[in-house]
C-alpha cells in the first residue's frame, strides 16, 4: 500500500476505534438498563428485521457500485457520470421505500419467523418496535450508498464517522428516557440511521454531487450493477437466512439466550470493523481501479492480506484469554448480572476464533468484487453458510447456546481457506508463499503472545485485588495487552518479518529528523 493509503487507513482506524467505543457504551448502557432479559431479546429481534434487509441489499449495492462507478470514472465523461449517478441514487431510493412498506406489513409474520420461542408479550413489543425503526433501512441504505461513492473519490472521514450518529442517538435515548421503557431506545435507532445519511451529505455536496431525479433501466451502468449484484444478493440472504437460524435456535435456549449471544457478536465483531473494515474500506477502491493492472492488484491483494494475518490473530488471541474481564467491564452492572457475565464470556471465547476466518474472508470477498467476479462469493458463502448451520444444529445439541458461536467460527475459517484457493487458481501469479508466510508468522507469534497474556493476567489479577472495581479491570485489561503487544511485535521482528521491520526503520528515521 502507498503512502497515502497508509494514512488514510490509520486515520479511519482511528475515528473508528472512538466511534466503536461509543458502540460499546451504547451496548453497555442497554446492559445496564435492561439486561439480558426479555425486553432486550425484543428489541434485539425487532431490530434485526430491519437489519437483515440493510444488510443484503446496503452491502451488497456498495459492493456492486464501486467498481462500476470506476469503470465509468475512466470513460471521462462527466455527463455520463452523472447520469448514471442520479439514475442509481433514484432507483436505489425508490428499492429502498418499497422495502420500507413491506416490512412493516409483514411484521407479524417475520417475528413469528425469527423467534418463534417467544411469548405473546415479547411478540408484540418487538412489532410495535420494528414499526418505529424500520424507516430507519431507507436511510442506511442511501448512507451506504453515499459512502461507496465518497470512498471512490478518497474522501473517507465522513463516512468513517456515520456509527457516532448511531450510537449517539441510542445513548441519549438511554440515558435521558430509559425510565419510558426499551421503546425509546428504538426511537433512538431510528433517528441514529436517519443521522447516518445526514452527516455524509456536506461532504457529498462539496465534491460536487448535484441530484437531479433520473429512472433508466436502459442505462449501462446498471445494467451493469443489475447483472452483478443478483450474486451478492444471494450470497447475502443466505447468511441472513444464517442469522435468522441462530436466532431461531436461540430463542428456544432460555432467557437472555439471544441478547448473550448478540452481545458476544458485537464485541467479536467490533474487532473486526475497527482493524479490518478500516483498511478494508481504504483498498477495496484501489482494488477496482488496478483490476486492469494485474501485477499491481496481486501486490495490493498480497500485501493487505499479510496485514490481515498480522492483525486478525494476535486481537483473536486477546479475546480468546480475556473474554471475561472484557465483558465484566464493558456490561456487568445494573440489571446485567454475573450470570449473564458468564454466559456471554463463554459465547464470546468460542466466537473470537471467528475473527480470523471473518477478517480474510472481508478481504477475499473485495478481491473478487473488484475484479467484478460477485459469483465466485456467492457460491462459496451458500457453501460456508450451509455448512455453518449444519454445525450449529449439532453442536446446539450438546454444546447450548456456545455450540452457535464455535460453529461460526469453524465456517467461518473453512470459508476463507476456499475462498483463497480458489484465488489461487484465478490469479496464478500472486504471490502464495509471501501470504503463507504472512500467516505462519503471525499465527507463532499469536500463540507466544496468547501464553505470556494468559499468565501476565493472572499475576495481574492477584497483585491489584479487583474486588469488582470496574476501573482496576480496564486497567488489567490494558495492561495485559500492551505486556501482550511487545511481546507480539517482538517476536514478529525476531521472524523476520519485513513489514514490522519497515516499521522500526520508519520509526527510527522520524526519530533522528526530530531530534
């Protein structure tokens, strides 16, 4: 990766750890408020509606359009352009309301689906819940869309800041209304995902976006993105269909089942936006405009995937030995007991194995999105995904609700390993021993780091006397990573590793320019 791309994915990283952190005291505040109960299993169930089409068609539209758009870019014809963005934006919003209107009348029936375990009371909050945020998928839709585009002209701040919005929005409906009951925190989302389309609009103006309202079918580019996205929206109603399962299986497990299960995911997969989606978001442009330059695409594929390796297993590492002090700071207090603490440590312990198979799995995807292959993704995440739920169907059995998060974990890994041969096969001339060694490296080194955090916690933990301080744990916690992270690049530079020692070179140089 250039210079340029570097800063921006340390940029992004940034605002988007902040932007994670307030994630997670949203998630902890809802913790504190409502527990893991069943109001909160309502919310979760209402909320995930909505959620499931946002995520088949809002991804899957971004990944489409952004190699589209870079094919028209390098027609140099503005008026071209511009057309084909005002006829996508109108076409898209027009999609998006009839969503809108559709789920909102089969609301009953999708409950019914999605948690079938629940009782007539947890039945009819989440319908009622699902009516305040479903009009909320019309505007993170757009908002992706609106992010897609910007991502193409290198402007990544605006979109990179559309989760404070979100998180925000939930928090102070939590904090200043939480006594009206767990509505309000719908009210919340709703206006968190209006926010998401809202704060990207200066910046869509300042690059010179006029909309001016266009409906061709006819036009090239979407035939174009027609003919693309049928593959992704397939691939990614199946991982919905997934998702429905393990909610379906987990409403029948006990109380605070799902909400376990929801909170361990966000946790999990907070890891993976913060470090992955970040870098992920600043290539996959880069991506699409060197799919004609195949040597140059292999180097940036072969490059960001080492990253990958590098980053995935050592924060796999860390949430595998300290997922219960992890979530004993982030939400036991209030109404989240230490019986929750332990239900969703253990959930999360078995689900941080995922991290590394969902982090190539983002980057593989991209690859193939980019060289406009959406087939290939599609059939190998109906394969991971049917695999997946045939795991969580017999580890269910004997394992309750950690059988879901191991089974996801072990798809998850199959799915990326079949995604990079088959990678291998298309793209003969990319380098597969420097991404191997990229990921025997780390994996080494991960495990050097996983033992001397496992012990350092523990000597830790009997030297500063916790006693449920909350405080004391964070400082724990932080400690024990950063012991973890010396230890983790110490050993990568005693690999050999070149990437960490263009680093310390770096380092070194700014220093002496300093001083």
């Amino acid at each position: 990766m250039n210079k340029k791309l570097v800063y921006a994915a340390f940029g992004i990283t940034i605002i988007s750890s902040t932007g994670k952190i307030l994630g997670l005291i949203r998630e902890s505040s809802f913790a504190a408020y409502f527990g893991a109960s069943s109001n909160t299993d309502a919310f979760k169930i209402a909320f995930s509606i909505p959620d499931i089409f946002i995520a088949i068609f809002s991804a899957a539209i971004a990944q489409v359009f952004i190699p589209v758009y870079c094919d028209i870019l390098k027609e140099g014809n503005p008026d071209k352009t511009q057309r084909f963005l005002n006829n996508i934006f109108t076409l898209i919003a027009i999609a998006s309301a009839t969503i809108v209107l559709l789920g909102i009348i089969l609301r009953g029936p999708l409950v019914d689906l999605i948690a079938p375990g629940f009782d007539e009371a947890s039945k009819r909050s989440a319908m009622e819940m699902v009516i305040i945020m479903f009009p909320g998928a019309l505007f993170m839709i757009m908002a992706n869309l609106v992010s897609g585009y910007l991502q193409v002209h290198e402007r990544f701040i605006s979109s990179s800041l559309i989760w404070y919005s979100y998180n925000i929005c939930i928090i102070s409906s939590l904090v200043l209304f939480h006594k009206f009951g767990i509505k309000v925190a719908a009210v919340g989302a709703l206006f968190g995902l209006i926010g998401m389309l809202l704060i990207q609009l200066p910046s869509l103006v300042w690059q010179g976006f006029r909309y001016r309202p266009v409906i061709d079918f006819k036009d090239d580019g979407f035939r174009m993105i027609s003919m693309l996205i049928l593959p992704v929206l397939i691939s990614s109603a199946f991982n919905q269909v997934y998702n429905v399962i393990n909610r379906m299986l987990a409403s029948n497990l006990g109380q605070g089942s799902i909400s376990a299960l929801d909170y361990a995911g966000r946790v999990s997969i907070l890891i993976n936006t913060v470090f992955i989606v970040s870098i992920a978001t600043v290539i996959y442009p880069s991506l699409a405009k060197q799919s004609d330059c195949i040597p140059q695409f292999n180097a940036t594929l072969a490059s960001s995937t080492r990253l990958a390796s590098m980053i995935s297993f050592p924060l796999a590492t860390i949430l595998l030995i300290l997922r219960k002090p992890i979530i004993q700071v982030l939400f036991e207090r209030g109404a989240f007991s230490a019986l929750d603490t332990k239900m969703t440590a253990g959930v999360l312990g078995f689900l941080s194995i995922a991290v590394i198979g969902i982090t190539h799995r983002e980057f593989l995807n991209r690859a193939f999105f980019a060289l406009k292959d959406t087939r290939t993704p599609m059939i190998n995440g109906i394969i991971a995904i049917g695999l997946n739920i045939i795991l969580n169907l017999i580890l269910v059995q004997c394992m309750g609700i950690n059988g879901l998060a191991l089974g996801t974990s072990i798809a998850s890994l199959l799915s990326a390993y079949m995604l990079l041969i088959r990678l291998y096969r298309k793209q003969e001339s990319i380098s597969k021993s420097l991404i191997s060694e990229g990921f025997i490296k780390s994996f080494i080194a991960a495990a050097i780091m996983g033992l001397v955090v496992f012990i350092g916690e523990k000597l830790l933990l009997n030297i500063m006397h916790l006693d449920g301080n909350t405080l004391l744990r964070l400082v724990n916690i932080m400690l024990a990573c950063c012991i973890g992270g010396v230890v983790y690049i110490g050993f990568l530079a005693i690999l050999k590793v070149h990437e960490i020692r263009e680093g310390f070179y770096l380092v070194r140089k700014k220093l002496r320019e300093a001083f």
